[in-house]
C-alpha cells in the first residue's frame, strides 16, 4: 500500500518568487473551482500535444500565459510587479497538487 504524500507549499513557494505567484494564482483565481481547475488542466494537456500554441487566462488578479516552455504570471492589480515565469511541468505539478487537496 502506498501513501501519497502531500504536497507542502511552505517548502514549495520558498524556492522562488515565481512559486509563491503560482500560489497566489491558484488562491486568488482558481479559488475552490474544480470547474476551473478541470478546466486549466485541460488548456495545460492541449499546449503539450500541441493542440493549442499557447493558453491565456485572465483572472481576477493575475493574466496567466502558457506555453510549451514555460508559464509567466502577471499581476493585474499590482503595476510594478515583475512578470513571473516557471517551467509548465512545475506549474502542472502545482496545479494537480490543488486539485487534489481538500478545502
């Protein structure tokens, strides 16, 4: 029997400013919507098949763009805020990470 293990944002968001605005991503804009979720998992799964070139989203607080090498993150409500970027297999990882957390 195995046991997942879950994830730790503490640890995660520590290693960059680009993994606390992923954080604050899934907070603020995805919030407690599995809809939302299943739906950026979806736009994530068509950007690696090459189904789509790219996804954007905008949310509540943050414009999000993915591509194939990477997902950059910028706050709408904060104008001198950099734009934040990580690899799309961190931010995927993330993202099922949400979905499967209990609210």
């Amino acid at each position: 029997m195995t046991t997942k293990t879950p994830w730790d944002w503490s640890v995660w968001t520590q290693s960059s400013p680009a993994h606390r605005r992923v954080l604050e991503f899934l907070t603020l804009d995805l919030q407690n919507s599995p809809e939302s979720v299943q739906e950026l998992l979806q736009a994530i799964a068509a950007v690696e098949t090459g189904q789509q070139p790219q996804y954007t989203r905008s949310g509540n607080a943050y414009y999000v763009q993915i591509s194939l090498e990477q997902v950059s993150i910028e706050n709408l409500l904060i104008d001198d805020e950099s734009v934040e970027a990580i690899p799309l297999d961190e931010f995927k990882g993330a993202v099922l990470a949400w979905s499967c957390r209990n609210p």
